[in-house]
C-alpha cells in the first residue's frame, strides 16, 4: 500500500471488528507518490525519508512491523529536470 494510506489503515485495524488479524506494514513508494508532489513538498529533496520515517513511526506506534517492499526511482523514460532534487538521489541511466 502506498504510505499515504498507512495512517487509515492503521485506525481500521484498531477499530477491527472483524477480529481479522493483522501481521505487519508493508508500503511502496515512488518519487512520483503524492506526498511529495504537493505545493510543501516538492522542493525537499528529503521528502522521501521524511515519509518514511513517518510511516514507520505510525507502524511502530501500532506495534506493528514495517517493511518497505518495493521501490523505484523516476521513470527513466521521462527523467526530472536538472535541477529537481531528484537527480541527486537517482543517478541517471543513459
């Protein structure tokens, strides 16, 4: 699930009434995801990291395990501008 939907699904499992178990957190993100794409955060190229670490703190407060099962960085077909921070971070294929 993208990280976005952590949080809601974190209360849904606390107001489980269903009894139906939950195990751990998984969550993807990519460069591309909304939190980073808004007006705030678009310029921080920590966004990422600051995503996740929120993430892990929600799944952590649940007592919930949490892991990070996929990851990609931008789409190599249509790479960010120059000087967008995510060229820092994702070295450019030829």
């Amino acid at each position: 699930m993208q990280t976005q939907y952590i949080a809601p699904f974190i209360a849904a499992v606390h107001n489980n009434t269903n009894s139906i178990p939950v195990d751990f957190v998984s969550t993807h993100f990519y460069p591309t995801d909304p939190e980073c794409q808004t007006a705030s955060t678009k310029s921080d190229p920590d966004c990422f990291s600051h995503t996740i670490l929120a993430a892990q703190k929600l799944a952590k407060a649940a007592k919930l395990p949490f892991f990070i099962t996929e990851y990609s960085p931008p789409s190599i077909e249509a790479p960010p501008p120059p000087n967008h921070p995510w060229p820092s971070r994702h070295p450019r294929v030829p």
